[in-house]
C-alpha cells in the first residue's frame, strides 16, 4: 500500500497506541509488586471491557462478534498472550536489559516483514530509518552501557527472539483479515486474559493493589494494555505500516522523558543521542510518506 492521503488518518490513529505505549514503563512502576501474569490478566479483563462496550454500541447479539474465522482467532491470541508469554519468559532466563533489547526488535521486524505484504515495498531509507531507530532504542534500555550477551541465558535470549517476531507477525499479518472489524480485538484480549488468569494461578501467589495501584491498573487497561491494541489493529491494517513500524521506537523514548518529567529518571548525553536517532530515523522513514500526504 503506498503512502497517499487516505493512509494519513490510520497511520496516525494507529499512532495513538504507540503514544499509549509510552505510558507503560511509568504505570507499572505505579502498580506496585504485582506478579506479571496477575498485572497481565487483571490489564487484559479491562480490555475486553473495552471490546463490551463497542460491541453494545453496535448492537445485535454479542456472540456474533466472536464469530470469527479460526486463522484470526490463532493469530489475534497468539499476538496478544504469546507476546507476553514470552516477554515474561525472557526476562526470567536472560538480564533484562539484553532481554528488553532483542524484543524491542519487533518495529524493526515490522518494517522488514512489511515488503512481503501486496502492494508494499521497502525502500532503502524505510530500513535505515527503522535501523536508526533500534540503535536508539538500544541506548535508552542500555543506558550507554556495555553488553553481555552471555550463552548461558540463551533460553531466555530466544524467547526474547520469538517476543518480538510474535509481535511483528501479528502486527504485518493483521493486514491479511483488514476484513475483520477492530472491535474483534476485544475478543482475543477476553481469551488472553482468561489463559493469564490460569497462568497467574499455575505460577503465581496473588498480590492485591492498594491504594492507588488500582488507578495504575486501570490506567493499563484502559490504555497501553487496552485501547492501544484496538487502535494499533486499526493502523496497522488501513494505515503506512513500515512508518507506524519506524514511529515505534518513539515510545522508548517518550517513555524515558515521561520518567523524567516524573521524577524518575534523569537526563543524560545517552536520552540526548538516543533522541536525535530515534527522531532522525522517523523522519527519515516517512520521508515518502509525508511528501505523498501532501500531494
């Protein structure tokens, strides 16, 4: 799909999830020692709360909405819980920060799975820019610092490896049911939440927010871990998926000044450098859109 006007308004819907995105980092940090898989299912039965109410909205019966073909439903569950499955298992078998840094290569995945796509090509300066992206990225969770990518965590640096193809195939694959309404993804985060309850109650020992760890929770479900994967299905299925791809490396970085602004990070040459990369690779990877949005 090349970049024209009828792309802009997706494109910048589906950019509203990366904007959500960006609030994650700073409302886990909010939701106190909840355990992963109960932070994930309590976030994901908000979401399909969500999907609820758009279903009434429309009307009819809401089992009709479910009626889905079974590649969507395998798709849809396997993006949303097998992303975090994974994520999960990562961080459990790998150093974080070397964990954080494979998975944060699913933009650049999207970008590169894009051109297998009808009607999409990737150009020269679609993947540098996403390049650069990833390179900034990789400052901002490394902080500058030195890796080690030690082989005895290999288990955990491949279930990193399969986060972030699992995210970028859900995302590039999302274009072939473009059918399908958006509100479907209610549906998977109703399954996901379902199979993360299990998981909580195979794995975890239940910890229960207080306070305002409730409005942290909420915020999740309501927002990053909810309306961001209804608007991100929708950009990614109508929009310029290789530029939603390379503005994906933006949340990192929103993120970071977020904590800032918070109180919870600091400044530094790293967050000066990182910006210029990430910035300079969006830009460089909407070039052709931007230049056709104005036609």
């Amino acid at each position: 799909m090349t970049s024209t006007p009828r792309t802009l308004r997706p494109t910048l819907i589906g950019f509203t999830a990366i904007l959500m995105w960006s609030t994650l980092a700073l409302l886990t940090t909010q939701s106190g020692t909840i355990p992963p898989f109960q932070l994930t299912a309590m976030a994901f039965s908000i979401a399909f709360l969500i999907g609820l109410i758009f279903w009434f909205h429309k009307g009819g019966n809401i089992l009709h909405h479910l009626k889905l073909p079974k590649g969507a439903w395998i798709l849809g569950i396997g993006g949303l819980f097998g992303y975090h499955l994974f994520y999960f298992i990562a961080l459990q078998n790998a150093p974080a920060v070397e964990a954080s840094l494979i998975a944060y290569l699913w933009p650049l995945l999207i970008v590169l799975f894009s051109a297998l796509l009808p009607g999409e090509q990737l150009r020269w300066f679609h993947g540098v820019g996403a390049g650069m992206g990833f390179l900034g990225a990789g400052l901002l969770v490394t902080g500058g610092t030195h890796l080690d990518f030690d082989p005895q965590y290999a288990i955990g640096y491949l279930a990193a490896l399969i986060c972030a193809v699992t995210w970028s195939s859900y995302s590039v694959l999302s274009r072939r049911y473009g059918a399908i309404p958006t509100d479907a993804v209610g549906g998977f985060c109703g399954v996901t939440a379902v199979l993360a309850w299990l998981c909580h109650g195979a794995f975890e020992t239940t910890v229960w927010p207080m306070g305002w760890e409730w409005a942290a929770i909420l915020g999740m479900g309501l927002g990053p871990v909810g309306l961001a994967f209804f608007t991100w299905d929708y950009g990614v299925k109508h929009g310029n998926i290789k530029l939603l791809g390379a503005l994906s490396y933006t949340a990192p970085l929103l993120s970071t000044l977020l904590l800032i602004a918070c109180g919870l990070a600091e400044l530094s040459w790293v967050l000066g450098l990182a910006c210029l990369l990430i910035i300079g690779g969006a830009v460089l990877a909407a070039g052709d859109f931007l230049k056709r949005s104005e036609l």
